[in-house]
C-alpha cells in the first residue's frame, strides 16, 4: 500500500550530510516520502439525481474525521504536521483518495483507514462546507 520514493520527485525540501568532504557536504539529500492510495468505485455517475455532485462532496469531506480520531480536520493536521500532502479526484465511475507523508509515519494508517470505516460527518461542518460550495458556484456563474 504505501511506496517509498525520493522526496526530490515532489520537490520538497532537503537537509544536507554531516561530512568533512565539501562534495559531501554540496551533496543535497532528500528524506524518503511514502504515498497511499484507495480507489472506490463511486464516482458522479452514482449520484442521485436530486442530490448532483454528493460523491465530489463527500470525497472533499471524507478526511474531516472519524469516530476514533474526532478532532475535525485531525487527519489534515497530522499529515500536514509531518510534511506530507492529502488529495482526492471524484471522477465518473471512481473517485481516490491518496496521500504522502515522510516515510517513517506512513505506518501509522490507522488515521486514514478510519475515516472510511466510521466517517465523521459533523452537520455543522458539512453546512459550512455547503454554504461555501453555494457560495462558489454563484459567483463563478456570475
């Protein structure tokens, strides 16, 4: 599930090595960044046509939480903490969620796992999140 790669393929930041060799010390190391993914097979085409864009909608608010780790927005802050990126794509017929996270924490799924089994959907959040999107759209129209 998690791949480990060099860190310079996302651009993210290096440290240099403790070495007496000035070539050593030019030398730009990169920590290893692990990445995650899962794929459901769900996608716009499943919405209901009276509820358009609910797959989309819920693919933004899947990592808000879950019942073990209530904090809202926890799974954010933790992979943020740790250098690391979350994103999702709602397509037709799919929509992934992934993420990277320096290597050393990619252990630690648990945060990302539990937010498929028991999401937390907080009502205020979602309306927030809700108004925001009415609130985008009517201005795009514009």
């Amino acid at each position: 599930m998690c791949t480990a790669r060099r860190a310079h393929l996302l651009g993210h930041p290096g440290r240099y090595v403790s070495s007496d060799r000035p070539i050593d010390r030019a030398l730009h190391l990169k920590p290893l960044y692990a990445f995650c993914g899962l794929c459901v097979r769900v996608g716009s085409f499943s919405d209901p046509p009276e509820v358009s864009g609910l797959a989309h909608f819920l693919q933004c608010k899947v990592f808000m939480g879950s019942e073990m780790y209530l904090q809202e927005n926890g799974f954010n802050e933790f992979i943020s903490l740790h250098d690391g990126t979350t994103d999702g794509k709602t397509d037709c017929e799919y929509t992934r969620f992934y993420f990277d996270i320096l290597e050393r924490y990619c252990l630690n799924l648990d945060r990302f796992v539990q937010c498929f089994i028991e999401p937390l959907m907080k009502k205020d959040a979602i309306t927030r999140k809700r108004d925001y999107e009415r609130f985008h759209n009517q201005t795009m129209v514009r």
